[in-house]
C-alpha cells in the first residue's frame, strides 16, 4: 500500500523542491536585476501611500492696532465617490434643492462622469451653513432603512463634503484698494495681497502620506503664510472713507482720493480711493473697474495736478536761493514762456508781490517766471529729486510713475517748463505728492511711503525700517516753504484751517487734457497737500476730487475735505492741540 | 548501564515523545514569536492611526480657529462697533469734545506687536537626563543645593 504512494510523494516532493528553487532563483535575479528591483518597489509604494502637497494657511492681515483686516473662513467643496454612489437622481435633486444647482446639468455630469475618475468635484465654495443641511441631510437618509436591492431608493451615498479655508475679509470694503484681494484659486491681486503674495501664501510642500497604518508618521511641521501689520489705523481709514463719500455727494465730483501719512516715517495711516467694492465679492471687479488704474487711485492713476505742485517749484527755488520769501514780483497778468502766453487762474494782473503773495494767489505766472529763473536744467533736476516721474517704491502692487518730461524728450518744447511749474503737461500720482511733500515736513529728507508696518513669521516680528529718499533741499529752505504756507493760508482765511491746529498747505485747480491735447473748460481736477502741525508734523493730508460739479476750485471743494480729515486725524491720534502740546513741552 | 541505555533507545514511544516534544517546542517557539510580532504590529498599526487621527483632528481645529477668529473680527468690526456704540448713545469725538491732561512719564502705546515668546521647535525635547554626564548632573546637583545668595550672577 505504502510503495503505491511513494511516486505521488516523489512527485509532490519534486514540485515543492522546484517552487523552491523558483523562489531563490527570483530573488536572485532580482538582486541582480535593479530595473526589476526598482519596478517592484514602485509598485509597491503605489498602493502604500500617495504624495499629498500641503499648501500652508494664508497668513493674515491686521491693522497697527492689531484688528483683524484680512483672515479666513471655512468653506467646503462638495463631490462625489463614483464607486460608492448609488442614487444620481438623488443627488442631483438634493444639490438643486440646497445649492440651486442646475438639476440636470449635476445629473448628467453624475451619470457620465470622465473616463477612469474615481471622485467627481461637483461644486466648491459652499458657505458653512449650506454644507451644514447637506450634511444632516446625508446623515438622516443614511440612518432610514434602505432596499440596497432597489436601485431607484433614495440615497445620499457617495455625496462627500470635504473642508478647506478660503480668503475672507470682515470689513467688507474697508481699505479694500490698499488690500486686493484672493481669487479662488490663492494668487492675491492688487495692494498688499499682490504685493506680499509669496510670504502670505507661505510655501506649500509635497509629502509622503502612507496609508499602511504599520508606516504612518507625523505630518512635518509646515510654516504658515506670514502674518501682516499693516501702518493703517482702522478708525482713521473708516473716517477717511466716509469723508470721501460724503465729500463726493457734497461736491459732485466722480471719484476721489484721499491719503494721509506720517511724514517722520512714511507710514500710511489711510488710504482711501473710489470706488471701492466688497472683497469678499471680488468678482464683481468688472462691474466695478473699467480698468486696473482704477483700483487704488492714489498709486496707479496719474494726472496732472496742478497748482499743488508750486509747492515744489517755490522749493527749489528757496533753495537755490533764487529767490526768497520777500522777493518782489510785478505780475501783469501774462508771461511769454517758449513763445507761449501763460495767463493767471482768473487771467487779471495781481500787480506788485511778493513770493508769498504769488503763493497765497496761487499765481501761474508768478510761478512760471520763477521756473525761468531756475532754468530747465535746474528745475527739472529738482523735480527728479523729488521723486517725479518715478516710482515711489511704496509696498502695493500697481504703481504707476507718472510722466515728467524733461529736455531731450521729443515731446518736451521750451513752454513745458513754463506750465510745469503750475502742475500742468505733467503727470503724478497722489503718492508722489504725498513723498515729495514729507522733504518739506522732515527737514528737506524725503522718505518713503510704505503700508507693511511688520511681518510676523514663525512667532519672530520683523519691523519695516524707515527708509529715506534722498534730501532734495536743505532744511532752512523746507522750514521757510513751510511757514509760507502755513502763513498764505491764514492770509486767506483758508477753507483748509483748523481751529486749534497750525497747518500748512496748498490748493490746486488742474485743467484736464482731452485726447486731443487740448484742456477741457469747465471741467478740473481739483487737490489740496497740507500737513500739520506746522512746528511738528505729524500727518500730511492729500485730496483730491476728480471732476467736482459744486466749484470747479480746489479751494472751495478739497481744502474744506482736508480740514475735515485733519479734525478726525488729531482726535483719532490723539495729537494734542498746539497750545496744550506747546504747553507740555516747557514742562 | 549499558542495558538501561539500550533499553531507553529501544522504546519506541520514547523516541515519540521526544520528537512530539521537539515539534511542540518549536510550534511554540513559534507561536510566541509570532504573537509578540502580532502585539507589536498591532500596536504600531493603532499609534498609526492615532496619528492619523490627530492630524485630520489638528486640521479640524485650525479651520476652526481660523472660523472663530473672522468671527470675532466681525463682531468687532468697524460697522458692528459703531452700530453698538451709537445704540448706547456714544457719538464720534470731535477736538472740541476733548480735553488733553499732563501726565508725568506718560508714553503713549505704539502699534501691535506679534511677536511670540514661546519656543516654536517642532522636536520633542530630549530629558537633560539622557544627554548630561554624571559630572553635569553633579554639578547641576551641587548648584541646586547651593544658597542663592552665594551664587554669582556674571555670566
């Protein structure tokens, strides 16, 4: 019996001696073999676990006060495992009846999903409340007892929410043109979210996650996006914004631009431009911009400005010492600059002047002679020393530089230096001004305008430095312009004063070129640069109003506008009145 | 001695029972081995998916924060603010409303600062006990013991 069994047990023998062999000779070759070994190991690790790419949190926005300006807010995308999906029908009416989704559209993408497609993303963006009845909507049809066999019974299965953070902004439009704004898919445009885009968005990381519970590991620590201070004061960019809404109303004018800075350091304090629109709606940016200029006036749009910018001629003037506060001037009304008549504002001859005379009478022809006396070579390098025609350098996306001719340009002719000298054939931008105005507050040193107060990193805070830009003019000539200033609008009676407070400073009424070269009647720009307070500067204001219908004058539609901010400024500073302050001093 | 010997080798159930024996070793052996693989394994598998869970658990609470934090932004902000302080009867300042005192060594606070003071190393710290030397631990020991006012304060 025994001997009729031995050749099956050779057999069986044989077999396993050979399996074995097979074994050993596998792994031999396999040693051997690096294309077979690396093939193994790939498709191993193909089914061990997956690269995750982990995109850190956005960092946030605060105001110098430490509120919260910019943050972000859970929303949840909502999706679809194919495999484990059993009723479309139901699906498709559930997200029609919650989200207001098309139903047929979200039927036929369920029935013919892409070939090989495992999960489908239905929709994204889902607010939390939303998601929140879709969710115990899932959960209720899950608990009811279900015919698995029916393929037409109610289900929810496969309809999947998942998380994740999204850009929100709980001011709404507060400071909206120095912020910008995220789309959904994380790329910040325009002000600060543009500008500092890269530290915010902190750099995402590609990990092995393996889904062998035997190989699970910590997640590694990822930084997140850099946090934010921002130089704004909430209160005052909230009062800021509502005086240029109201002086809008007021004056009738289509847009305007407000900014107020620190002159001791170049800190924007406020920044307010129309129109603004709501951040957390960001797409309605086309209703609400006709082009990207538009979206923070005091960087990205340049005009001419007319009269404001006699402060910057009188300066360089000072300060050549061509001329000086006294200097008398005979204006007859009219000038020949480069074979051109320059008349005054009102076109009547303001007789004997002085300096200060010219300025508090805002006269062009007064100013036009003394660009002549400075001579072009002179006085646009004094220009360019102020920074026009440049780049401030200030930390929000979209700066525009404004145009400067000078001589040697093919469009520059001998007249340009004439009206060059009001503010007319040349353009800046609001910031511009506010820049070279802080060379007359701080001693003839210019400094640069910047909104990053600091960044926060990993718990360390790095403070934006004061950077200067350059020293165009002595201090003697800055406190000399200064006090003039200071005096033509007490002389005047100026609409810009401040009960309490001395300030110093300058209207302007530009005229605004056509197409066609030509200057519009009727039609102006109109500005006001002042600082303050005059022995001490603390802020230097800057208005302006496009298109004022109420006057068409700087003095009577910006200057009240500046007052106006200055009174909110010195309450929400807490900057004393000049006696009180003076007062404190001597003690 | 001879005979016993013969005779032991000659019981076949002694031959049996040691081969029985041997087998039940190893099985065991075996058997041990295996269930302390088995305990380790599966303990690292429930680690494992402790810290899976805790991750998806840190996720959790950071979009969670992040909800609390705009929600604690809206509460504060400009427009809430306002509508609450006008609805207690409060109107904005004006200059005139304000009146400035002297206060001696007065410094008015400047901006916001983040800045953490916390150690933010993602690595566990090590007990200085696995680190130091018995003359560190000695010394660590003897200056502990030491009064205060004996010590000296340069570094």
């Amino acid at each position: 019996m025994r001997k009729q069994f031995i050749w099956r047990s050779q057999a069986v023998a044989v077999l396993f001696t050979f399996l074995g062999f097979s074994v050993v000779a596998q792994v031999v070759r396999i040693q051997n073999s690096p294309e077979a070994a690396a093939f193994l190991r790939q498709q191993s690790d193909r089914y061990a676990g997956q690269f995750r790419t982990i995109y850190p949190t956005r960092g946030e926005i605060y105001d110098r006060n430490g509120y919260l300006l910019a943050g972000n807010q859970t929303v949840y995308e909502i999706g679809v495992d194919l495999k484990a999906m059993r009723n479309p029908h139901t699906i498709a009416l559930a997200l029609s009846t919650h989200l207001g989704m098309d139903y047929n559209r979200v039927y036929e993408k369920l029935i013919n999903p892409p070939q090989g497609q495992v999960y489908l993303p239905i929709t994204d963006f889902v607010p939390a409340q939303k998601a929140e009845v879709l969710q115990q909507l899932i959960e209720s049809l899950s608990e009811q007892p279900t015919d698995s066999s029916a393929a037409d019974s109610p289900s929810l299965a496969g309809l999947e929410i998942r998380s994740h953070l999204q850009r929100s902004y709980p001011e709404g439009d507060l400071a909206a043109n120095v912020l910008g704004f995220v789309t959904r898919e994380g790329r910040g445009y325009f002000g600060v979210e543009e500008k500092y885009n890269d530290n915010l968005a902190g750099k995402p990381v590609t990990v092995w996650v393996p889904l062998d519970p035997n190989r699970v590991e910590e997640t590694p620590k990822i930084p997140q996006g850099a946090t934010l201070i921002l130089t704004l004061d909430r209160e005052l960019q909230l009062a800021v914004e509502d005086i240029l809404a109201q002086a809008l109303y007021r004056t009738g004018a289509e847009n305007g631009t407000i900014v107020v800075m620190d002159p001791r350091n170049g800190e924007i304090l406020a920044m307010a431009s129309t129109p603004r629109m709501d951040l957390n709606r960001f797409w309605n940016y086309d209703s609400v911009y006709q082009n990207a200029s538009e979206f923070n006036r005091a960087v990205s749009m340049p005009y001419e400005p007319g009269s404001v910018m006699k402060v910057f001629t009188m300066a360089a003037a000072l300060d050549t010492g061509v001329v000086s506060p006294d200097t008398p001037f005979l204006d007859t009304g009219a000038i020949q600059v480069g074979g051109v008549t320059i008349k005054n504002w009102d076109e009547q001859a303001w007789g004997p002047q002085t300096m200060l005379g010219c300025m508090q009478h805002s006269l062009n022809v007064c100013l036009a002679w003394v660009a002549t006396q400075l001579g072009p070579q002179t006085f646009y390098d004094y220009m360019q020393r102020f920074g026009f025609g440049h780049a401030t350098g200030i930390d929000l996306a979209g700066e525009a530089t404004g145009r400067l001719k000078v001589p040697g340009d093919a469009d520059w002719y001998p007249v340009d230096l004439g009206t060059n000298a009001f503010g007319q054939g040349v353009t800046v931008t609001p910031i511009q001004m506010v820049m070279a105005a802080s060379a007359i507050t701080n001693g003839g040193r210019m400094v640069t305008p910047h909104v990053l107060y600091a960044m926060v990193e990993e718990g360390q805070q790095y403070n934006t430095p004061i950077q200067y830009a350059g020293t165009p003019i002595s201090a003697e000539a800055a406190h000399l312009l200064s006090e003039m200033l200071a005096v033509s609008l007490e002389g005047e009676s100026s609409a810009a004063l401040v009960p309490g407070y001395r300030v110093a400073g300058k209207t302007g009424t530009a005229q605004i070129p056509t197409p066609y070269g030509y200057y519009t009647s009727g039609i102006t720009n109109a500005s006001f640069i002042g600082w303050g307070p005059v022995d001490d500067p603390r802020f230097i204001v800057y208005v302006w109003l496009e298109k004022p219908t109420s006057s068409i004058w700087g003095s009577e539609t910006a200057a009240p506008v500046f007052a106006e901010v200055v009174r909110k400024t010195v309450v929400l500073l807490d900057i004393p009145p000049d006696a009180v302050r003076q007062k404190t001093m001597e003690r | 001695m001879t005979t016993l010997t013969h005779a032991y080798r000659q019981a076949p159930w002694r031959v049996q029972r040691q081969i029985v024996v041997t087998v039940l070793a190893v099985v065991v052996f075996a058997a041990m081995v295996a269930a302390l693989y088995l305990s380790v394994t599966a303990r690292t598998a429930i680690l494992g998916r402790e810290i899976q869970e805790l991750s998806a658990e840190i996720e959790d609470i950071r979009q969670e924060n992040a909800d609390l934090t705009i929600e604690l932004a809206r509460l504060r902000s400009t427009a809430e603010m306002e509508r609450r302080a006008r609805a207690m009867g409060f109107s904005p300042a004006e200059p005139e409303d304000l009146e400035y005192i002297f206060v001696p060594g007065y410094w008015p606070s400047g901006p916001v600062s983040f800045a953490s003071h916390t150690s933010h190393s993602g690595a566990i710290a090590v007990p200085a006990a696995y680190t130091q030397s018995l003359f560190d631990w000695f010394l660590d020991r003897l200056q502990e013991t030491t009064p205060a006012g004996n010590r000296t304060s340069q570094r």
